[in-house]
C-alpha cells in the first residue's frame, strides 16, 4: 500500500505543480501583473534557456498551445506528459 501512495505522488505531485503555474500565470494575466524581466537577458544579452517558459505557460493557459509549444517545447511537452502520465 506505501508503495502504491509513493508512486502515485512521484507521478501527479509533476501535474500538479504544471497545473498550478498555469493557474497562475492565467490568473497574472486576467489580473494584469507585468512578469519580470529576465536578469540573465538583461545582464548578458543573450536569451538563457528559460526564456519564453511564462510566455508559453501563459500561452498554454489562454489556450494557444501551437504557440505555447514554439515559445518552449520541452516545458510544454513535460508539462503535457505529466498530465497524462497518471492515465497510464
């Protein structure tokens, strides 16, 4: 029984956290928080490997998910598949 609960939560504890930053960057959006620039962009000026994760979270939340994917595949794409990984 233990290791049936471990797993479950290894498994959505991912979902849910991709749940809750899609939440809230939907809810910043309706709001109109301004998100923050990035401190690597702006020191180096060059784009870090982060850049476009909220702009694609925002984009997933409003629905956009071809844009969401351009902005940031592997945040959307692990995102996506720890959503479904409790369905398997």
């Amino acid at each position: 029984m233990k290791r049936f609960a471990a797993g479950a939560v290894l498994i959505g504890l991912p979902a849910v956290m991709f749940l809750g930053l899609v939440a809230g960057m939907r809810l910043a959006a309706e709001v109109g928080v301004q998100l923050p620039e990035c401190g690597f962009r702006r020191l180096s000026g060059q784009p870090c490997p982060f850049c476009g994760s909220s702009r694609a979270l925002l984009a997933f939340s409003q629905g956009e998910w071809s844009r969401s994917l351009g902005l940031n595949p592997l945040l959307v794409g692990t995102g996506t598949l720890s959503l479904l990984a409790p369905l398997a």
